[in-house]
C-alpha cells in the first residue's frame, strides 16, 4: 500500500514539472507564436470568392469590365479575394440574384432601375429627359444626387455600390424622320414593360405598345408597330436595320447601372482589403467608360454602313415638354423632388 501511494506521488511530481516546463519556457526567442495572427502584427490574411451575376453576354461590355474588375482585386489584394463573373444570367435573373445575395447564395450583380423594388430614388436611373446628356448625368451620379441614392441603395437593398457603367442614350427607330412630337400622330410604338415609358410616350402623342423585345423584329417586319425604341447596342444587336430606316436621335432616356457587392460580404473585409476593392473599382470604371465610347461609335457607323440614316436634327427640347407632365404625375414626391433637383443642375 506504502509502495502505491509513492508511486502515485511520484508521478503527480512528473506531471506538475512537465506542465511548468510547457508553460514557461517555450518562447524563449520572443516569437509570438498565438494562432490567427500574421507577421508585424497586421491585416489578417483572408480567402474569400465573390460571385458576380449579370444579365450581359459573354462580349458584352459589362462582362469584359467584370473580368477586368476580377483581375485587378485578384492583384490588389494578393489573391485574398476571387471575384468570379456569371454572364448570361447563368446565377439567376437580375431580382433572383439581388434575393441570392441578400441570403448569401450570391455576392455581387449589376442592377439598375430594378432596386426601385426596395429603394424608390433609383427610379431615377431612368427616367426619360431627367438629364440633358452624358455630361450632366455623370456630374449628378458622381456628386451629391448619386450619393443620396447610393445610400438609400445600401441601407434599404443591402447592396454597396462599387462602380458604374454608363448606358448608352435611348434612340427612337422608324422609317420615317421624326424631329418632333408633331411627328409622332398615329405612331405605333414598341416600349418595353416600364409603365413610366408608356405613359411618357402617350404624352408626347405616340401610340406605345408594351412589348417583349424577342417580338419587335417581327411586329416592325409586319407593320404591327412603326418604330421602337433602344440604345444603339441593341438597335445594331437586334439587326433592326433590316426593318427601319431611321435612327432618330431623341436620346430621351440617360441611364446608368452599378456594379454592386453585399453589405455584409464587403464589411467581412480587412480595411487594408476594402481600400483594394476600392481601387480596383475606381481602375475597373475607366476601363468601362473607356470601352463605352468605342464600342457605341462602331455600332453607329456599322448601323450606317448598312444603310441606316442617322436624324440628329431632333428637337429634344420639345420632347421633354411633351413628356414633362406624364413623368410628374408618375413620380411620387421624394422621387419628384430629386427629379426636379437633376432637371435644374442641368440648366
């Protein structure tokens, strides 16, 4: 019994020193050696990939600028984050992702008009003659406006946006010159589903048509409808100048759609990571902007070469008269407030 209880002792003593030596005398060079820490005691080192869906082809300018995009946070943040883009609308349509990213299914999309859903100010994303031109628009988007509308955009979507394209100005195609609203007495037009533009075209005397675009070749094919309305990318697209003469150059409607990441999904980034996607975004915006411009003026001149007459003697002056009332009454009053705030920094 006496020997049991020395050897029980003994080995009590064992284990005591065994747990002194491991507890004070590993770390006798001054190494931090506590997990979850890196070197220098900076930024943690992240693995995260983003998914960014969009409705755009595999050429489109959208996609060639999320590719770009996906470069360059690849080589800002040192591959910590992947960015990969789903053209085509291969992760969903543009509501279902919004809905993915808001579940974490999804991490990023390019949306535009379509956040009115939740957030009412980006309406004004595409409403017809809120702006004069490019220039007017991008001063709105990059000043005061833009911000108000990014905000709500983050606080009621959940969506933080990154960086935005410029759309190409909305055109009415007929065989016909039209220059005025004049023009327009028994015009029958194809406008997509945005009631707005319905009700906007019905002011300045048109007779418009809600219409699924895959249908518009045919109805023009057949004398349904005289004319439609679209940037010059799709009127090239849709080979339009096999069934109309004339682009009319009312460029009634400036636009333009953010490329946007989740609230939650950028705020799990380091600062040393956000200040990367940041930058990345602002290198990825004129890259886009710079393709924009080239890519627009091709489809011009091609559209031309195929025998397509360019109207640029149009009164949009006398347009935006005639559609004033229509986009007025449609708006509620927070969006009419700002409507009218971007009418009169164009002046």
């Amino acid at each position: 019994m006496k020997k049991t209880r020395l050897l029980a002792l003994l080995l009590v003593l064992m284990l005591s020193l065994t747990v002194f030596i491991g507890c004070g005398g590993g770390d006798t060079d001054g190494e931090d050696n506590t997990d979850g820490g890196n070197e220098g005691g900076g930024e943690e080192v992240q693995s995260i990939e983003w998914k960014l869906g969009h409705l755009g082809n595999d050429t489109h300018i959208w996609n060639v600028t999320a590719l770009k995009f996906a470069e360059l946070v690849s080589e800002k943040t040192d591959g910590q984050i992947t960015v990969t883009v789903y053209p085509n609308e291969s992760l969903g349509n543009e509501i279902d992702t919004i809905n993915m990213i808001q579940s974490g299914a999804a991490d990023m999309v390019i949306s535009g008009e379509s956040m009115q859903n939740w957030a009412p100010t980006a309406a004004m994303m595409a409403v017809p003659y809120a702006f004069n031109g490019e220039a007017h628009m991008r001063s709105v988007v990059e000043g005061d406006i833009g911000r108000e509308i990014e905000d709500e955009i983050t606080e009621k979507v959940g969506l933080v946006p990154l960086y935005y394209h410029v759309r190409a100005p909305r055109n009415l195609t007929s065989n016909k010159p039209i220059s005025t609203p004049a023009d327009l007495a028994g015009f029958k037009m194809r406008v997509p589903n945005v009631p707005l533009f319905v009700e906007a075209w019905k002011a300045a005397g048109a007779s418009p048509q809600v219409m699924a675009f895959s249908e518009v070749f045919t109805a023009l094919q057949q004398n349904v409808i005289h004319g439609q309305e679209n940037p010059y990318d799709l009127i090239h697209s849709a080979n339009f100048n096999e069934v109309q003469e004339y682009v009319n150059e009312t460029e009634h409607v400036y636009g333009w759609i953010y490329v946007l990441v989740g609230e939650a999904q950028f705020n799990e980034l380091t600062e040393a990571n956000k200040a990367a996607v940041r930058e990345a975004a602002a290198e990825a915006q004129e890259f886009g902007d710079g393709l924009l411009e080239e890519e627009i003026a091709r489809y011009k001149q091609e559209l031309q070469d195929r025998g397509m007459k360019i109207n640029s003697d149009v009164d949009k002056a006398a347009f935006q008269e005639a559609m004033a009332p229509a986009v007025q009454e449609f708006l509620d009053e927070a969006q009419l407030d700002i409507y009218n705030r971007i009418v009169e920094a164009g002046k």
